[in-house]
C-alpha cells in the first residue's frame, strides 16, 4: 500500500506575510557573512590528504617493501628484483580486480637468466573511474593513488601513463609523502582554515 503524503496548505498569515520566503532569506542572510570556505584556485592550491585518490603511480624499490609478502611473490613470480624500478611483479591482480580492464596494458620481459621483470604496463585513465579497487587489489604495495589531481591537457595521448610515468610519479610521492602520518588534514591549524569550528555541519 502506498501512502500519500500531503503538504500543509498554507494559511491565509503565511500567505500574506510571505513566512517561508522569510525563512528562507534569514539562512540566506545568516550564511552571507559568514567566513568563505572556498579557495581562490589555481591562484591558491591546498595540498590533498595522503588518501586522496589521484593519479596512479607505482612504487619503486626502495627497501621499504612489505615484507615477507613482496619476497613470497617475487620467488612465487620469478621476478629480477631492481632497485630504483617498479615494484611490480607482474601478477595481473590489478587488472582482474579492475570494473574495466580493458584500461590496463600489463606485458613482462623475460630475461637471458630465466626471471622475468615488468616491460610494458600502460594505464588509460580516460577509462579509469578512480575506484582504488586495483589499489587494494596489489599484493606487494605498487600500485597507490597519488596526490595529483590537475589531470587536464591539451591532447588524449597525456590520459595515458606508461611504466616510465608511473614510475616517476612513484618516486615523488616516496621523497614527499610516504612517510607521512595517514590522516585527512595535516593539523587542527589545517582543518579550521577551511572548516570553521562553529560549522553546525561538522558536528
């Protein structure tokens, strides 16, 4: 069973004196002089959190691996361990874990020795709907969502990262912000900049 639900008829006060148009120009008003929370950008540009879901960039190697699970994997992989290059281990979880796969261009290059090391890994963002799932999905803590999120340009052919790319993006976020503490804002100084205290929509 449906039930219809039926608004109050105004009554002839509010008709006259127009009560809810006065309602709602006090909130209008009230929220007129209040502080902005909004940024001049691009002239002012405030640095995302550490989980913010921006360009994908792969993590080299570095030491600071997940260990045991990145060992397990590059002898369960057979997978010619290179500092200073990505850390994939070319397991394709990325890639099955992802809603549109077709995005993904993952191919290894076998060496003379028998190993193998990563050759081709393309993303086509123009695909990529920023779920993070593939994120999740790696094993050994490549694949991470970066804090770049100026994503325009002038040609389609920029949508597209290759391992070089990805590789570099990796290496920035390591100098700049993998150690640092996961948490939405910086600090309190951060947080009240953009969201004052007295915000009844933050309680």
């Amino acid at each position: 069973m449906v039930k219809r639900v039926f608004q109050r008829p105004l009554n002839i006060i509010e008709r006259i004196l127009f009560i809810d148009f006065i309602k709602g120009l006090t909130v209008t008003l009230k929220q007129a002089f209040r502080r902005t929370i909004t940024t001049h950008y691009p002239y002012e540009k405030l640095t995302p959190p550490k989980r913010f879901r921006g360009f994908l960039g792969h993590k080299v190697i570095d030491g600071r691996e997940p260990q045991p699970a990145f060992n397990e994997w590059v002898e369960r992989m057979k997978i010619e361990v290179r500092p200073g290059h990505s850390r994939c281990v070319v397991c394709l979880l990325c890639k099955r874990a992802c809603p549109v796969p077709q995005l993904f261009e993952i191919e290894p290059e076998k060496l003379p020795n028998g190993k193998r090391v990563i050759g081709v890994f393309n993303m086509n963002l123009m695909l990529c709907t920023f779920c993070g799932l593939c994120v999740d999905a790696c094993p050994v803590d490549c694949l991470f969502n970066s804090d770049i999120h100026e994503t325009a340009s002038y040609s389609r052919k920029d949508a597209i990262l290759d391992l070089k790319a990805l590789e570099e993006i990796g290496r920035d976020w390591q100098r700049r912000r993998e150690k640092e503490e996961d948490k939405i804002w910086s600090d309190d100084e951060h947080r009240q900049r953009l969201w004052y205290e007295n915000d009844v929509s933050i309680r």
